[in-house]
C-alpha cells in the first residue's frame, strides 16, 4: 500500500497539514520490510514513552521537537534526523508545530 505515486518528485512539507491541537499521519508506504508515515504535531502534541520492536528513523521537515530515547533528551529541527533503536523507550514532544517522516525498518531475516 502505498499513498504517494511512484517516480513522482513530492515535497514532504506539502504532503501534510497541521490540525489544531492534534497529531495528524499519512502512510507514504507499507510493505513487509517497514513502513514510511509522514506526521504532523501541533504544538504541545507528542507521543508518550513507549517502545517498539523495530528501530525508526525520525526526519524531521518542519519545526522542532523534543524527543527522549531512554530517558536522554534531543532536540531536533528541520533536516534533521535521529534512530530510535529497537526496544528502547522513547517519546516525542512538539516544540512548536512540527512534521516529521518516521521510518520504521522491520527486521525480516527470519520471515
């Protein structure tokens, strides 16, 4: 599944909008090795600590944020990017308002 078109040139900014006090996502794509989903946070917004099974990269494109992975803060802004490894809590806090593109790459060696 996926909800961008191939062989097409997008801007990542353009592809999503903010909603007032909320968090909003658009699947890029999905597959059995990760998925790519492009977040918008209005500011205040994030996402509690919790963990994943995979590890995830976080790019941001617009804004800045905080986010913690196992308990040590970072504070990213526009062209930036940071791994959030497999296992390990973590969370995220708007800033400001910002987007980010969240990839998460699925371990499929043993599928």
């Amino acid at each position: 599944m996926d909800t961008i078109n191939h062989s097409t040139v997008v801007t990542l900014k353009e592809l999503i909008a903010y909603a007032e006090g909320a968090v909003v996502s658009k699947t890029l794509t999905k597959n059995k090795s990760g998925n790519t989903t492009l977040f918008a946070f209005d500011k205040g917004q994030g996402l509690s600590e919790h963990t994943a099974p995979f590890d995830a990269i976080a790019q941001i494109v617009d804004g800045q944020c905080k986010i913690t992975i196992g308990g040590v803060d970072f504070k990213l802004e526009e062209g930036q990017m940071i791994l959030m490894p497999a296992t390990i809590p973590h969370a995220l806090e708007a800033i400001e308002p910002f987007k980010m593109m969240l990839i998460m790459i699925k371990d499929t060696t043993n599928d």
